[in-house]
C-alpha cells in the first residue's frame, strides 16, 4: 500500500520535497542562496540569451502557423462540444492570469526606466529614448508572451480534452513516450512544471507585495521594513488559499470580472484626466515602431553594443513568461474547452494584448509627457524603485490619493487572481491532472507560493525574484520546444 502511494503521489512529494528543500537552505543561508542563484543566473544570461530570443520567436511563429493551417478548426474537445464559459468571462480570466499584476508593477515604470537608461546607442531622456522606450515597452508586453502561454495551453487542451488523457503536461508527449508518460520520465516532466510555476508565481507575488509596501509607504508613511513587505504577502495568502478553496467557478472568475472592471475604471480616471490627444498619439506611434520591427526586436540582443541592456529587460521577461507558462497554459487550457484552435490562438494572441498596448500607452505615455513636458521627475524615483513609480506618478492627478488606493486594491485583487490560479494549478499537476483538487494539497502550494516569495524577498529583494524566474525557466524552456514537436505530431494524425 505504501508503494502504490508513493507511485500515485510521486510528483507532489518530489516537488512539495524540493520545495522545502529550498525554504530551508534561503532560511538557514540566505546569503549563500543569493550568491549561488547569481552565479547560476549570470552563467545562464551570458550563454544563452539567444536561446531565449530563438525560442520565443520560434513560439509565436509556431502557433500562428497552427491557427491558419487546416488544424485551425479542430476544437480542443469533442466535435460538440461547446465552450464551458461565456466570452467575457473566459477572456476576463485569461488577461486577469496572464498579466494583472505585471501591468501595474510596470505600466509606468518600465516606460520611465527605458527613458532614462536605454542602451548606449540611444541618448538619454531625449525624444528618441521615449520612442525607444514605448516601442520596447509593447514588444515585451505584447503577442510573445500569450504566444509563449498557448504553447502550453494549445498542447495541454488538445490531448487532456480531445484524446482523454489526463490534464498534465507529461500527457502531451505521449507521440513520443507513449505509456512512458505514467514513468519516470513523465513524472520528471510534471516536477519541472511544479518547479517553474512556484518561483514564476513567487515573483509576481514579491512584486505585488513590494508595490503595495511602496504605496503604502508613500501614502501613509508606513515603516518600510522587510517585516512589512512579509506581512502582506501572509495577508495575500490567506485571500487567495480562501479564494482557491472556493474554486474556478465561484472564485477565480468573479474575481477576474470584478478585476477587469476595476482596472478599466483607473484606466479611464488617468486617460479622462490626462493628455488624451498625446496618449493615442503615443500609442498609434508605439503600435506602428512594434508592427514594423517586430521581427527585428524579435532576434535583436545587441551583441555590439547594449548586450546588458537586452539581457536585464528581454531575456529576463522571456524568462518571466516561460516560467509562468505552466500555470497559465494549464489555466487558460482548463477554461477553453470546446474553443477551436484558431479561435484559441487568436483570441489569445489579440484581445490581451491590445488590451495591454492600450494600458500602456495611458499610464507609460501620460507619465513620459509629465516628464518630457512638465519635468516632473519621476523617471528619477523609477530609477531609484521601480515599485514607487506608479504611485509618484498619480501625485501629478486630481483625487491622487483615491487614485493610489484603487491600485493598492487592484494590486491586491490581481495577487488573489493570479496565485489562486497557481494554486489550483499546481493542486492538479499534483493529482495526476483531475480538476477535483484535495484542499490539503491547495493549503500546502499557497502556503510554499508565499514562504517561496519570502525568501527571495529576504535573500536579495528584486533582484533575487528576477533571477530565479529565469533560473527556474531554463529547464522548460526546452521542455516548450519539445511540446510543439510533440503538439505537430498529435495534430497530424487527425482526418482534417
């Protein structure tokens, strides 16, 4: 009996083990955790950036060709199947997962930093880092990472709802591993899912609670002790473990709805009372630098000049999306029943984005032409912290203060979301892919999300949570590239 446990529960003990593992070593040696991720996450960016940018590109190539081919019709279900949840709903979800707290930690921030310290080629706090940073700003946010995301969704979706298998990423290489899905192998597939989505998910969590620190700070004059930062995250947890338990239906896509709504509210409030003409202006011209240097922007890490430039901003957010891309692929897979895969992909590589484009170009425009026009100075406190951009930005508003605590709940609101989701996914990647999650396994993941956060806050802050996002990505960086292999062969054995 305990050998049959221990076959049935292998993925969840050898991950929730190194996971804990993990915990341990950041609590008893924490400076030795900093600098072995630092040594292990240089020696990555400089070997492999190219990969990085290779693959991204080759993703979003990939899945474009899948939509137009004669694959496009498929649905990711049975042929009568129709979707299990209501357009907005579903894309509500998708943008809420995918991106929420991302947007609001660099709506502005992002913007300001490129304005201020672009590649060397590109003067500084001149017209043309603006452009450059705008165009930049939509290509990091824009089709790659929800064609990264689909990958795994598109793979997920197809062989979970149309050929029956269980909803876990070892199941889409069944073409090539057959029963070896349920070995060793396959297992070692789903540990490295496990792995990704923890530190992917960890640090939108010490990015958001950073933020929210930094807001309250501002506002309030609030100790900015590490203790605090920890507070919120414990906070965080205990809404988003409430949330998972309740599950998709009465937790996930409420809150997702509520989210949109509230975003689109702020959204408006800055776009109403700031530089409306100046910030379509700004964001016909970004769309139309991205459009017409995608490509470019795709492949280019300037070796010759500005190669850390590149590495610190596209690589790492490459990096970012590939580690989210268990989760989120998982998520946006278990929500997409009885879509086709044209309808999939575009939908997905389409209405997020624009909707990000457009966030954009409200907050990181409106904030370049406080700088540009009004000298305000922000781009110097990005410089400095780059969660308090966001909240120096809406002191140069009418209602600031209102406006900081609408952001301080979205912020929060978007945590739940986003580590909801996590946790739900990873409770299923733990139980051989079924959709009935035991809440002991949900109570465990949401608790390892936050202790996970807590010890890359303790360990190096920012820095740390960025370099173990492209740590933990590495490995299912190339896991992705053998998905679509595996993806193309399932798809060609179908009568279409």
């Amino acid at each position: 009996m305990l050998r049959e446990y221990l076959r049935r529960e292998a993925v969840f003990l050898l991950s929730a083990g190194i996971i804990l593992l993990f915990i341990g070593f950041g609590i008893a040696r924490p400076n030795l955790l900093d600098s072995a991720s630092s040594a292990v996450h240089a020696a990555i960016l400089d070997n492999f950036s190219w990969l990085y940018l290779i693959s991204a590109f080759f993703f979003l190539v990939f899945v474009l060709a899948l939509a137009f081919s004669r694959y496009g019709t498929i649905k990711l279900g049975r042929d009568t199947d129709k979707p299990q949840y209501g357009f907005f709903g579903w894309v509500a979800m998708l943008f809420a997962t995918g991106m929420g707290i991302g947007l609001l930690f660099w709506g502005v921030s992002e913007p300001l930093v490129h304005f201020l310290q672009p590649p060397p080629f590109i003067e500084a706090a001149s017209p043309d880092a603006a452009a450059f940073a705008m165009r930049y700003a939509f290509f990091h946010w824009g089709i790659h990472p929800w064609a990264i995301y689909s990958i795994v969704g598109l793979a997920v979706a197809y062989f979970s709802f149309r050929r029956g298998m269980p909803g876990l990423i070892s199941s889409c290489f069944y073409p090539i591993l057959g029963e070896g899905i349920y070995g060793p192998t396959g297992k070692m597939v789903d540990v490295l899912a496990v792995f990704a989505t923890v530190f992917g998910t960890a640090t939108s969590l010490g990015f958001g609670a950073l933020q929210i620190h930094s807001g309250l700070t501002h506002l309030y004059g609030i100790s900015s002790a590490i203790s605090v930062t920890i507070g919120i995250v414990v906070i965080a947890t205990a809404l988003f473990m409430a949330s998972a338990i309740l599950g998709v239906e009465k937790g996930v896509q409420v809150l997702s709805k509520f989210n949109i709504v509230l975003a689109v509210a702020l959204l408006l409030a800055i776009l109403t009372l700031g530089p409306a003409p100046y910030i379509l202006n700004v964001f016909t011209s970004a769309l139309g630098g991205y459009v017409n240097n995608i490509i470019d922007l795709s492949l280019q890490s300037y070796p010759f000049a500005g190669f850390e430039w590149s590495r610190d901003w596209t690589v790492f957010y490459w990096a970012w999306w590939i580690s989210w891309s268990p989760f989120v692929g998982l998520f946006i897979a278990r929500i997409s029943r009885g879509r086709t895969i044209r309808e999939f992909v575009l939908t997905v590589l389409t209405i997020p984005t624009l909707s990000t484009f457009v966030w954009f170009a409200v907050f990181g425009g409106s904030a370049l032409h406080l700088e540009l026009e009004e000298g305000a100075g922000i781009a110097a406190v990005a410089g400095e912290d780059v969660s308090l951009a966001l909240f120096a930005f809406l002191e140069h508003y009418p209602f600031a203060g209102l406006l900081s605590l609408v952001a301080i709940f979205l912020l929060i609101v978007f945590i739940v979301t986003s580590a909801d989701s996590a946790t739900v996914v990873l409770g299923s990647l733990t139980s051989g892919g079924g959709l009935m999650v035991p809440n002991y396994k949900k109570v465990i993941w949401g608790l390892s999300l936050s202790a996970v956060a807590v010890v890359l806050l303790i360990t190096g802050g920012l820095s740390s949570l960025q370099a173990m996002a492209i740590l933990s990505a590495f490995p299912f960086m190339l896991v992705m590239i053998a998905l679509c292999y595996t993806l193309a062969i399932g798809l060609s054995q179908e009568n279409v």
